[in-house]
C-alpha cells in the first residue's frame, strides 16, 4: 500500500504563494454586473494576481484596462502631464482584485497579440520615455500620483513573452522586435525604474521558452533583477518541477542568489494546436485537471520555485477555476486554490513524502494545527485505490499533549471539499487508511484537542 509521510519535526521554510493566479475576480461595483465570483474568490484566499491579458475580457475593461498603451494612449503626449493619461478603467480592475483580498502583480507592456495588425507589442519608438511612462504609472498606484493610490503593489513586471517568436517570424505575438533590441529596452526600463523605486521589485521578462534565450538575457542585464519570471505548459508535474530547478541553478549560477524565480503562468496543456487543444480546454476544465493543480502546487511547494501564478483566472478557454459563462459557478480546479490556502494561511511548510510517485503532497504547521494536502495525477497509470497515511510527531511539534483531531475533506466527481470523515488520535505519532478514486484530491486538516477532552 502507498504510503505518504508527514514529520511535523521537520520544518521546511514559509508556505509559499503557490496558489496566486492571472487576473482577477468578476465584478462591478455600480452593482450592474449580473453575476460575480467575488464571494469565491475571497473564500479561496488568492494571495496574487497578475494583470496580464486583462484586456482581452470585457468585464475588465477591454481595451482601456492595465495595458500601458491603454492608459497613455498617444504617446506623443507628455508623460509628466496626469491629463496624458487615462486610468479610470484600470483603477476600477486593481481595486476588485484588491477587494477580492488578492495582491495585485503588475504586468507593465501589453497583452499578446494574435492578429495580423499590432498595436500595443512593438517596440516603443523612444525606450526612455515609455519607461518614464511606466514610472508615472507606478506612481499613480503606489504614491497618489494624479488622484491616485497608495497601494502596496511590489511586483512590477516588464513586458511579457519577448521570446515567444524568432526575430525571422513575420508574425510576432508578443515583442515586434528583435532580442537585442528587447535587451537594450529591458536594460533602459529597468534601470530608470529601479533608480526611481528601490524598494519596489523590479523584474520579468515573463519567457515562454527555453533557458538559452534566457541565459543570455541573465547574462547581459545591467540591473539585478529582483525577480525572474517564466511559463512552462505541461501535462507532468515533473516536467515543471525539472524546470524549476534549472531556472534556479542558471540564476544562482550568474550570482543572482536573490532574484526570484517566478513562474508565473502555467496549466495543463498537451498541444497549443488541432484537437490535442481542444482536448487540454476540457481536461482543464475536469478533476483530472483539477488533480493536475493540486500535484503541481504540492511538487513545487517542495521547490526552488517562489511562486506560481496559475493561467488564467479570466473567463476564457484556459479557465479550470470557474465557468466561464456563469462565472458564480466554481469548476473543480477552483477547490484547489482553496486547499492549498489552508496551508498557506498555518504559513510553515513540514516534511511532506511519497513513496509512490503517482502521490504529491505537501504539509504545513502552526501552533495546535496542521494541514496535509494530497493528490493522485499520472497521465499512463493514474492512482486510485487505498493509501495510508503516516502523521509524525504532532503533539511534540505543535502542541497537542490532550490529543488530535482530524477532519478529512475530499474533492472527487461526487465532493467539493465536504467532509467525509473525522479521526481522534491521542498519542504524538499516528496512521490513517483511506481510498481515493483516480484524479481524487484530499485536505486533511489536524487541530488539538482542548484539555477538557481527558476529563
């Protein structure tokens, strides 16, 4: 029988933000948006959300939200004037993702471009300038600028995706330049903008691809980046966990010991064309999808990967969280987020292992509680059958000299996180039998028993 293992003993540093996501909730504050997942997104405590392709969706704003040409929109225009900007739509958006209790990580470019004509991914006729653009708009956010805000927004990304398309590509989605080009761009923006915010972090570029292209970005920058950001879309856990720490090694091995490592969009995808797309839409959408999420967060918690940002919480096709017609409606990948939360929320990551590698878990602790988080994903042989659980030094870690309770909580076709079972245990180490169906994910959370319940 498999078995996973959890030793309380053994800390293993923060839980991170593996459940933050791209863009944000649904919702209207002139109350004539029909339907909201507001409330959903509130209970899953989503810690970030990025704002890219926010101007793909209607609800967001469209074509006048986040975009950096949606705000400034002739670029002939001074960028020290607040009249040469138009912010209304954008401050409406970041204060629904800040309303849904979710931190908002700010995509400084555009959104990609799949058709023919492009607007908003060439390359700015005059680098410093937009970068001057991009400050004004920080300050704007963080500072009050023009009527603005003083939000707590850390996370300034620039640009997204350079790499997606070769320089010979007559039809590029996402930068219209060249790579040496999109270095010396990077180099002007990030420069002027760390001179101006030190203390904000500074980073991107957001690459799509390999670590060649990456490599020598890394090796050419002028700027520390504070954070490194990636995507990898998959349909192994592992292939993601491999990429993870490949990003890290190329990082520490260019010195940058204190960059970040981002990987900030990822979701089950077998192929982006034909039918193979078509058939990674549904399974996003599935609890083999769902387990897919789980499996993932729990492999990178255990990570050299600092967080992950899931694609995309905007009604659209790649959205396994809710649906995306009646967005009230949460999907089975939604429950996901909410399990990994419990965990998040005790904020200390225990030793959490598998002997079966068809199981991903991860574990976490505080005072009196813990939190164990499992699932079963393999493409060829997924697990479904009885596993065992093995919990460790509970009562001496956390502090339950009276006893443990436990509350099993089970996401399957049939459940969406309901109770299925409760456990008493009084003794520091104890074992749990139960039986999972294929894609089944589980929360398993442990709080002390008071001293009354010796008496």
């Amino acid at each position: 029988m498999p078995t996973i293992s959890v030793d309380f003993s053994i800390s293993q540093g923060p839980v991170k933000p593996m459940h933050a996501v791209n863009n944000g909730p649904i919702y209207q504050f002139d109350k004539s948006q029909r339907v909201t997942n507001l409330r959903a997104w509130q209970e899953a405590g989503i810690p970030y959300a990025r704002t890219h392709d926010s101007s793909i969706h209607y609800t967001y704003g469209g074509e006048h939200v986040v975009d950096v040409h949606a705000i400034f929109k002739d670029f002939e225009k001074d960028p020290l004037d607040p009249a040469s900007y138009d912010f209304r739509i954008t401050d409406e958006f970041l204060k629904v993702i800040q309303t849904g209790g979710s931190k908002v990580f700010y995509r400084l470019g555009s959104k990609i471009e799949h058709w023919p004509k492009k607007y908003g991914t060439l390359p700015p006729k005059d680098f410093k300038k937009w970068a001057l653009i991009c400050e004004h708009i920080i300050r704007h956010y963080t500072q009050g600028w023009a009527d603005g805000f003083k939000y707590d927004i850390v996370y300034w990304e620039i640009w997204n995706e350079p790499d997606l398309d070769p320089d010979d590509s007559t039809h590029k989605r996402c930068w219209g330049g060249s790579k040496q080009e999109f270095f010396d761009f990077y180099n002007v923006a990030s420069k002027h903008l760390k001179a101006c915010f030190p203390h904000l972090k500074i980073g991107g570029p957001s690459l799509a691809g390999g670590l060649e292209w990456a490599r020598d970005f890394l090796e050419q920058v002028e700027v520390v980046p504070d954070f490194f950001s990636w995507h990898i879309y998959s349909t192994d856990p592992y292939k993601i966990t491999e990429k993870a720490r490949d990003v890290r090694l190329m990082l520490d091995d260019l010195g940058f010991h204190q960059t970040e490592s981002i990987l900030n969009e990822w979701n089950y995808v077998i192929n982006f064309e034909g039918p193979e797309w078509i058939t990674s839409s549904k399974v996003m959408k599935s609890l083999k999808g769902a387990a897919f999420l789980t499996a993932t967060m729990c492999a990178c918690q255990n990570e050299p990967v600092d967080m992950l940002m899931y694609y995309d919480a905007r009604p659209c096709f790649m959205n396994g969280l809710f649906d995306t017609d009646y967005v009230n409606e949460c999907l089975k990948g939604y429950y996901t987020l909410k399990m990994f939360n419990s965990l998040y929320e005790l904020g200390q990551s225990v030793q959490a292992s598998s002997d079966d590698k068809r199981l991903f878990a991860a574990a976490a602790a505080s005072l009196g509680k813990g939190a164990l988080m499992l699932a079963g994903f393999s493409e060829e042989d997924p697990f479904a059958g009885p596993l065992k659980l093995n919990f460790k030094n509970f009562a001496a870690a956390c502090g339950a000299p009276h006893g443990v309770k436990l509350r099993f909580f089970l996401l399957d076709e049939e459940h969406n996180l309901e109770t299925i079972r409760e456990e008493v245990f009084f003794s520091d180490s104890f074992t749990s039998i139960i039986s999972l169906e294929a894609y089944a994910s589980l929360l398993v959370l442990l709080e002390a028993l008071p001293p009354e319940t010796l008496s």
